[in-house]
C-alpha cells in the first residue's frame, strides 16, 4: 500500500484580524504570530505542507478600508497561501476591484460559479491543480448566495443559484479530470456549515470528494463532520486559531486512509512572531493613527454591543448619530457593522 503524508493548514473569515490581543498574560491571534506558526509548520514537517484560506479576507478592519483590501491582499501574499476561495466580503469593493484585487495577490484564487453569462466565461479559476510530492490536489472553490445576490447587479455576470447547481458544477469538474490520476479532492466553499452539510449530501461518491473546507459561518468545530464519506471542517473566524489536517493518503485508491485534524490556538505560548509582517503592519497601523487617531468626544461611561440579534446601546448611539447628521426620519443599522463589543 502506498501510503503518502500531507499536512493542511486552513484559516477562513480572518476578516482583518491583524493584531494580536491580550488575554490574561498571552498574546493571542494576529497575523504575525499566524504567519510564524505556518512558516514553523513548513519548516519543521518532513511531509509537504499546504496552507488554504476558505474566503473572507477582507473588511473588519480600518487598515483593509483605508486602502480598499490592497493591504490585506500584500499581507495575505507574505502568508504564502498555496490556494484561496472568494468570500462575499471580497465583493464589498465592487466586482471591477475585485479582479484587481486578484492580479494583487501572488496565489490562486479559485472560484466554480461566478461566470460571464454571454459566453459563459468562468471570472476565475473554477478550480487549481496541485502537485506536490508527488501527490495531485484538485482543489474547487464554491460560494455563498450572498455574492450571488451583489453580483446580480451587474447584468453580465451570472452564477449558478442554488447548492444543487454547485454540486452539479463540481462533478462536472471532477468528472472532467477523471482520467487524470487525482489522489486528494478538496472543496473550498464560503456558503456555511449547514450548507457545506447539504452539499456533500448531493454528491455522488464515485467523483471522489474528500474534504470540504469551509467558512461564512464562523463555525467552532471540536472535530471535522463527517457526510457521505467527506469530511468537513471549519475553523471559526479570525487569527485566534488555525485549524490543522495531518492526512495519510492511499496513492492506490486515492482516498483518505487516516487522518488528525485539530484547532491550533494561536498565541505566544507556541507561535513565533514574523519580524517582517510586524513591520508591515506597524507601518500600516501609523498611516492610519495618523490620519484617525483623534479623539473627537468622551463617553461618561462604557456603551455596549454585546449581541448582533438584538438591541444595543452602541447601535443605538450609531443610529442617532445618523439620524442627527443625514436628516431621516429612520435608521436601519446593520448590526454586524459594528465590529466590537464595547466603546469605552
């Protein structure tokens, strides 16, 4: 039996978590210690080592909106991932920003179903072939209705709508490549838990799917779900952790013959800090503390926004805020624009 090992890193939804914080007497996330830990992973493992992002690395940050994801694109090329996915934040800047941001970054970004309905022309790579050590990796990237629905705006550009469609997108891809001898298929999807779930229901054993690595929904899993012989994991979001699969893979049936999987805590205890992604980062940190960092009123006390799913005093003070300034007689505030969970 040929037996080949491979090592998996993935993150999803880092949402521009840059900065380390504190707890307690550690140092937790950020992408310097990130980075240390997949470069000590890289340089330490005798089996080869890959490094994916399953979509959102852009907005929940100021650095990411003062430069409209540029800063997060050269930040994501100093991680080295060897393949990304879309998120929806990734359209937050508009569809044309978008494809520039692709020509930004120096990794692949595969997506299946966002095409140019005219000539149904694919606007990425719907999937990226790996090979290393001599093992072949098909991966696919998938994503969520979100984008679906912001990319409805531009007349030419069309998606498949629905998660049957997705999945008749990926056998067709894993049917295109059947006579080539892929020995690991990994879907990268940014549409959720419950979907990446649904979705492995709908499809058919014998295109050899093995992993779905996802994001969208910030999931924290203690181990992967396992649905129709496909595994599939999530790693929550940020750069609190990363989420790690140590697989034996059968070279002979090109299948999964054991496999580890595990949440990294990310944190000083373990991780090393990158001195050139500080320096990134610090740079990037004083542009923007010289531009914002004013203090323009004090608050007599803490104001809160503990939940997304109800009523809070920091959305409350946000909408007043816009209601004084624009005139309207009401404010709908989306609750998940307010990124933290107290203002003191």
């Amino acid at each position: 039996m040929d037996l080949r090992r491979l090592t998996i890193l993935h993150s999803n939804d880092i949402h521009g978590d840059f900065f380390a914080k504190e707890n307690h007497d550690n140092l937790v996330g950020g992408i310097s210690m990130l980075s240390g830990y997949i470069h000590k992973v890289r340089e330490k493992e005798e089996n080869p080592v890959l490094y994916v992002i399953s979509g959102d690395m852009l907005q929940g940050s100021i650095i990411d909106q003062e430069y409209k994801g540029i800063s997060t694109i050269l930040v994501m090329n100093m991680l080295e991932p060897d393949v990304v996915t879309l998120g929806n934040h990734e359209l937050d800047y508009g569809l044309a920003h978008l494809m520039f941001l692709e020509r930004c970054a120096n990794f692949p970004i595969v997506n299946a179903n966002l095409y140019i309905k005219p000539t149904e022309t694919n606007l990425f790579k719907p999937y990226h072939i790996l090979e290393i050590d001599g093992i072949r990796i098909l991966f696919i990237g998938i994503i969520t209705e979100e984008v679906i629905a912001k990319s409805k705006s531009e007349p030419l550009i069309g998606s498949f709508i629905c998660i049957e469609e997705a999945a008749r997108e990926v056998e067709y891809i894993c049917n295109s490549y059947k006579d080539i001898d892929i020995d690991l298929t990994v879907l990268l999807t940014h549409i959720g838990f419950d979907q990446d779930l649904l979705l492995a229901q709908l499809l058919p054993k014998e295109i050899g799917v093995d992993l779905i690595i996802g994001g969208h929904s910030h999931t924290i899993l203690e181990q992967p779900a396992q649905q129709n012989d496909i595994l599939i994991a999530q790693v929550g979001s940020g750069t609190d952790q990363i989420g790690r699969f140590d697989l034996q893979i059968n070279m002979d049936t090109n299948s999964i013959h054991d496999f580890s999987w595990q949440t990294i805590p990310i944190n000083d205890q373990h991780c090393p800090h990158d001195p050139v992604m500080d320096e990134l980062l610090n740079n990037y940190q004083a542009e923007i503390d010289g531009k914002y960092n004013t203090v323009i009123c004090r608050l007599p006390r803490e104001l809160e926004h503990g939940s997304r799913f109800r009523e809070t005093e920091l959305g409350n003070l946000f909408a007043d805020i816009l209601n004084y300034q624009l005139g309207v007689d009401i404010v709908m505030l989306a609750s998940g624009s307010i990124r933290k969970t107290t203002l003191p």
